[in-house]
C-alpha cells in the first residue's frame, strides 16, 4: 500500500464512518475500481479505530456524563441509564460477529454485495426520513431499552458490506421516533463499543502474528482517518438540526447506479 493510497482510505473511512453512506462499502469499491491491492483486515480495523477517537472528541460532553452517571452504581442517573442501555444495545452486533465474522469475510466482502446494500438500505433511508413526524424524541437520554435493543439489531445487519452501521441505526431511530439529531448522536454513542472491540481484536491478531501489516501506511490512515471523522461528526449534527437525511439516500442510489454503470461499460 502507498502512502497516498492510506491517505485515501484513511480520509473516505474518517467521512463515512459518522455519514449514513456505508464506510466498509466504499473501502471495498475504491481499492477495486482503481485496481488497488486489497488494504487487509488490520488497516480497515485501525482506521475504524482511529474513528472511534474522532466520535469520542466530537461527543465528549455526552460520554463524560454517561461515564459519571454509570459510576454511580445502582442508582444511576438519566445519563447513567442511557450508559447501560447501550451496553444492551451493542450485546446483538457482538453475537453476531462472533457467529457470522468468517462468513462475512470469505462471501460477503464483494462489490456486488456493497452495491447491492447501498441502493436497498438507501431507499430505506430515505422512507425513514419522510415518515418521520413532528412528535419526536429529543432528547437523547429517553431513548429507552426496548429502542436501544432495535437499533442495537440494526447495527448488527451493518456487519454486511455496504449496509452503513451509521446508516442502519440512524434509520432504525428514525422508524422509532427519534429527532435527526437524537438518532445521529445515539447511532455514534451505540457504535462505540462494537468499533472498540473490532480494532481490540485485530491489535491481538497483530500481537499473535496472525495479522501482517505496512506501519507508514497504517499510520498515516489513522491520521487521516482521525481527522477526518472529526470533522464528518461536527457536521452531521450540524446538519442534522435543520436539514433531512433525503441527500445521503440519493448518493447511495446514485453511487451504486454509477458502479454498476463502470462495470457493465
């Protein structure tokens, strides 16, 4: 992998991740449209790494006050119940990775896969988004188990290529009555752990010299990464307080049409 290669994929990985068009999708379809070499399991786990610093910046008010409301044992306050609703929440993506993760490697790491997705959950999206109505949820701390536990399912349907984990539990927050804004903030809260302990995994497999790994490269994407998603979660909810979800659903359809397009041409 070269440099300007890592610099890509770390600034396509930082913007995807937090914006609801699928950060494994374009990891796949960039490296095979322009011929790349495949970037491996450990830089696309560092990069989401590097991620999971930009959504603990980016919301650091919001995860200091779950901290400090988990701590007070059994008693905890709003924030200290939105904590452990996410711990039940992250519980199926956790099951199903342990389940599925050879499968989903070997089958369905490919671009038909992504395109697929793409277009279906962008579609799905965009239904969210227009049936949501005026009495919604916002504020993050009421979002309650039974939701958590139905976007916390969604998320786990983002272990398939392409789906878009920001995508899919913003989604499902939005068929539950969350605000834009709530749904963004909590899809950022819930994938904290399940990024968490897909970059752990890949740090033991470098450990046990299971996985191999370019250190410059690995490097720079995180950076970029980094940086990049910093700036994506600052301004998804941004945007999020006035503005809809409509233009993300139209990229991914578009995006898969122009993919289909390059490789029927």
């Amino acid at each position: 992998m070269t440099i300007l290669q890592a610099m890509v994929l770390g600034v396509v990985q930082g913007l995807t991740e937090f914006l609801p068009v699928s950060s494994s999708g374009h990891l796949l379809l960039i490296p095979d449209l322009f011929g790349w070499p495949a970037q491996g399991v450990v830089f696309d786990a560092m990069i989401h790494v590097a991620t999971l610093g930009a959504v603990f910046f980016g919301l650091f008010g919001d995860i200091r006050n779950i901290f400090w409301g988990m701590l007070k044992g059994c008693k905890p306050d709003a924030w200290g119940r939105l904590g452990w609703i996410i711990v039940l929440g992250t519980l199926p993506t956790v099951a199903a990775g342990l389940l599925f993760k050879d499968y989903i490697e070997q089958v369905l790491r490919s671009p038909i896969v992504v395109v697929v997705s793409l277009a279906f959950w962008g579609i799905v999206l965009a239904i969210a988004d227009r049936r949501l109505g005026r009495r919604t949820e916002k504020n993050i701390t009421k979002v309650g188990w039974r939701r958590a536990v139905a976007i916390g399912f969604a998320q786990a349907l983002a272990l398939i290529p392409g789906t878009s984990r920001s995508g899919i539990t913003i989604t499902a927050g939005l068929f539950g009555g969350l605000s834009r804004d709530v749904a963004a903030r909590f899809s950022f809260l819930l994938g904290m752990p399940a990024i968490a302990a897909a970059g752990s995994l890949a740090i033991l497999e470098v450990v046990q010299g299971k996985e191999q790994f370019e250190f410059i490269p690995l490097v720079v994407g995180f950076v970029c990464a980094f940086a990049s998603g910093l700036v994506a979660v600052k301004l998804l909810l941004k945007i999020m307080r006035r503005a809809s979800y409509l233009w993300f659903a139209v990229y991914r359809v578009a995006l898969a049409v122009v993919v289909l397009l390059v490789w029927v041409l």
